[in-house]
C-alpha cells in the first residue's frame, strides 16, 4: 500500500523490504529478525544464506516472535534443520497459536492432518488452516487448494472449494493450474475458456506435471498444435506423469504429432500400463499384433 513503491521492479521492491526489515530489526523487533530470516533463506534482497537465515529465526525466537515461534517449531518437530525436538517444537508452535498468530496455525494444522507429534485430527487441522485463511494467510488458503483438489485419502475432494481456496491463494503454479482447470471446463465457476487456456500454459513453464499435461490437453483441444500437444506431454512424462505417459505412446504409436516410433511407443505405453493406466493397458492389447516385433 505504500504509493512510493508502486513503481518498483520486483528486485527493488525486495531490497526495499529488507531494509525495512533490518531497520526493525536494528530496534531489537523479534518480528523484524523474522522477516531478516525471510529474505535470507529465498535470496530476497540480499544473497540466500541459510545460515544467516538460522541465525535470524533463533534471534527472532529468543525476542518472542509469535512468527519465530511457529517456523522454528514447525523445523524442530519435522527436524528440517537437522535437529529434532518435539517437546520444544511443541512448545514453540503452541505459543505461536495462543499468540493467535496465524502462521502457527497453519503449522499446527498440518500436524493434525498428517498426525506429526499429535494424534490424527483432519477436522482439527482443516478447522486450523481454515480459520488461517480466513484472514488472509495465503499458504494455508494454497494447502487447502491441495487438499480439496487432490483429497490425498485425507478429504474428499471437492473442486469448488479447491477453486475458491486457490483463487484466494498465492501466484504459484499449483493454484495457476486449479483455476485453470476451473475456467477451463467450466464446473466450478462460468467457464472461461481463454483465461483457463492462459493459467495453464503459464503454470505449465514450471515443473509441475499437472499443468503440462493439462496445457497438452488443451492444446489438442485447438488452442495449440498437435505438435505442442506432444511436447509438453512428453515434459509431463518425464516428470513422472502416468496419463501424458500414455499420451506420448498413443502419440508415437499412431503419428499423431507426425512422427511414428513402434518401438518407443511400447515403451512409454508399458511404463504407462505398469503404473495402471488402463488407456495404455487397452492400446498395448489392440496394437499387439504390431508392438509384439518391438
């Protein structure tokens, strides 16, 4: 909301917001140590170091920071750092959450939910994590996008609600690529198919698997050429990807892209029917009579 800012590239507004930090810091501020911590473990205005890093989340725990408290929990408990203590970690996190501090929240939610140091909760940990993303705490509103759009044999899924928590959520390729699908295909929300096309080739210039194979999807679906179609189902396949696997068999399999290759074709389809792609299971069966001299 500062207007001085509004002109800043990204790099500047980053210094910018380290020296801020420092500045709090320098007045002996927990919160402004946390924020030094920040900037130093992502390379945000200054160089990436995680030592430093450390070094500031111990300062900002030793002054109170209710933020402090929860990061440095949350390392302790999953021993991320290194060392692993769950009684502190405990301790640390619970003063964060009494602190109403709504990052604690969303640690101690995805403790309940994964039953890390607590019994399995899941109504507990969504309870947590909803309530963090009611006011405004983008990571939990990107864990319940997750969530809600894969189920994880945790919650049953429920695309309208991974729609809205993604689209309340950060700019990342995970949210860009839930919205997509949502514009997309229209079951969520009025269908949007340009938007949804645009969300789902930027999130597919990130290695996340779901958005190339999703681009790949619409791209076939005219908004590319079977070529590109190709391409970024193989991209997807080489991330590990089951149904771009398939894709990329039936694609070599029948020329779709121009280019026949029976031998790969057997390949990335027998890799896709091991990994229960039932597509791949019923093109290796139709094809056998030619896939059996590869």
């Amino acid at each position: 909301s500062d207007t001085d800012t509004l002109d800043m590239s990204k790099d500047d507004m980053y210094k910018y917001v380290f020296d801020l930090y420092k500045k709090s810091a320098g007045q002996n501020d927990g919160d402004g140590y946390y924020g030094l911590y920040t900037c130093y473990l992502d390379g945000r205005g200054v160089e990436e170091n995680t030592q430093e890093a450390i070094k500031y989340l111990d300062k900002s725990v030793e002054l109170g920071s209710s933020w402090g408290y929860a990061l440095k929990g949350n390392d302790l408990v999953r021993g991320e750092l290194g060392v692993t203590d769950v009684t502190k970690g405990m301790e640390y996190i619970k003063k964060s959450v009494k602190a109403e501090n709504y990052l604690g929240m969303v640690v101690l939610g995805d403790l309940y939910i994964e039953g890390i140091a607590v019994k399995v909760d899941v109504d507990k940990g969504l309870e947590l994590l909803e309530e963090a993303a009611n006011h405004g705490v983008l990571v939990a509103n990107d864990k319940l996008a997750k969530l809600y759009r894969f189920g994880y044999n945790i919650v049953n899924q429920d695309l309208s609600l991974a729609f809205k928590y993604a689209k309340e959520g950060s700019d990342n390729p995970i949210t860009d690529f839930i919205q997509a699908e949502g514009y997309y295909y229209g079951d969520v929300v009025e269908q949007n198919r340009d938007l949804g096309a645009k969300l789902a080739y930027k999130a597919a210039q990130s290695d996340y698997d779901n958005a190339k194979n999703l681009w790949a999807e619409i791209c076939e679906d005219g908004y590319g050429t079977k070529m590109e179609a190709f391409e970024y189902f193989m991209k997807a396949a080489e991330l590990g990807h089951v149904y771009a696997t398939a894709k990329v068999g039936e694609y070599l399999l029948k020329g779709t892209a121009g280019k026949t290759d029976y031998s790969l074709a057997k390949k990335y389809l027998m890799k896709a029917a091991s990994e229960g792609s039932e597509d791949a299971q019923k093109l290796l069966s139709t094809y056998s009579g030619i896939l059996e001299y590869y």
